[in-house]
C-alpha cells in the first residue's frame, strides 16, 4: 500500500472549517483513501473513503485531487468534540490484502 | 447490539505472567484483528483473522497468539508478559468485503511490570 504524509498537528477556531491534508504521491490506481479519527483514549472511528471523486457524507467532505497524488478531509463546522488524531490511510482493496496500516495521523485541535 | 465488545478494559500483570484478552463482536462480521497502540504513536497491526478458523500475522505478531474458533470470539493470548507488551490493544471487526470500514472496541490498557 502506498505511504502517506500528513502534518503532525494542526489547531482550527471552533466553527470554522478543518481542512486536513493528506499526501499520496506513490497511490496506485486500485488503492483507495480512508480517512479514520481516534479521539483520546478511544477506538478509531471511521470516517469516509474515495478513490478518485469527491466524496461527502455526514460527517465529513473528502476532495481527492485529479491526479490522486493528495487529499483534503473537510469537517465544514468544527466543533470541539472533533479535537482528535485524523488518520488518512491508502489500501487497495484487492483480495488477500486484508491489512489497513495506520500511520501517526494528524493531532487536530479544534480552539474555543 | 453491543457492536465489538473488549474486556477487561485494564489489566496488570507481572513479566513472564500469561493472559488472554477477549474480544467479541454480534455483527456477524468475517473480518477481525488486533491491534496495539504505544504512547505517541499510531495503531501496530498484530495478528488478523478473515473467518473462523483462519488467522494470519500482522506487522508485530511476536508474543502473541490469536485462534479464532467462532465467527463472533477473537482472543489474544500472551503467553509470557515483558514489559515491552504495555500498550493499549484494540479489537476491530469488519465485514470481509469492507475492510475498509473497521469498528474498533473501546480498547484494553494492559500494564507489565
């Protein structure tokens, strides 16, 4: 599966949009974006997956690039309760690759 | 429905004591695996299972033994504790065709002494 870059941290205003980067320049045309959060001390919690469109449900907004090489997560209003680590994480989906590796995410802090 | 339930939520031990730490899911999920999180660090892969009767390694399998005799039912067992097995564990489950769409547990912090 192909290796992400995200920032280590990043702070957002409560209310504001948090728009999270994820770099991919190595994806290949069968792996998929997932974005995951962890928020302290609990179990990640999935968040929303795209392979090359845009994608948006009711937690978050996925923007992929055209040429698949980066990603943005997109919480439109952030509120505190979305101060958590996001993990963004590539895998294709073909059988007998069962694994979904995560990495060291990016700590969002979201501030009152 | 519970979803993946973990127990017990904490738990201490000795080094060179053994314990098994239990995980069971009621979503008739194929999918399940264990992972392991150290402090600042993201989630460490250690043994996976795609149905009963199948496991297979992760990235940190060494220590740890996994079996999976039901679909619901995935204990880890270490068999002899070091210290440099205190982390947080996590359980996560999944249907086959949507690995992608893991459902974790609440986690156990496990503390070798």
């Amino acid at each position: 599966d192909a290796k992400t870059t995200q920032p280590t941290s990043m702070d957002c205003a409560e209310g504001r949009a948090a728009n999270l980067p994820c770099n991919h320049s190595t994806i290949s045309g069968n792996e998929y974006v997932y974005w995951y959060r962890q928020i302290h001390s609990q179990g990640p919690q999935y968040i929303i997956h795209g392979l090359k469109n845009n994608e948006t449900n009711e937690m978050a907004s996925l923007i992929i690039t055209e040429d698949r090489k980066s990603s943005t997560l997109i919480l439109p209003h952030a509120t505190l309760r979305d101060t958590a680590v996001y993990y963004c994480i590539v895998r294709a989906t073909n059988f007998g690759n069962e694994k979904l590796t995560f990495g060291t995410g990016t700590r969002l802090t979201i501030i009152p | 429905n519970a979803g993946v339930t973990q127990t017990p939520k904490f738990q201490v031990l000795k080094t060179g004591q053994s314990m098994t730490l239990q995980c069971a899911q009621d979503m008739n999920h194929e999918y399940m695996s264990w992972y392991r999180q150290d402090p600042g660090m993201g989630l460490r892969l250690i043994h996976y299972s795609v149905g009963a009767g199948i496991t297979d390694q992760g990235e940190v399998p060494n220590g740890y033994n996994v079996s999976r005799s039901t679909t619901e039912d995935f204990p880890l067992r270490l068999l002899s504790a070091a210290p440099s097995q205190t982390s947080v564990y996590f359980c996560a489950s999944s249907y086959l065709d949507r690995v992608e769409k893991l459902f974790f547990g609440s986690g156990t912090q496990l503390s070798v002494l």
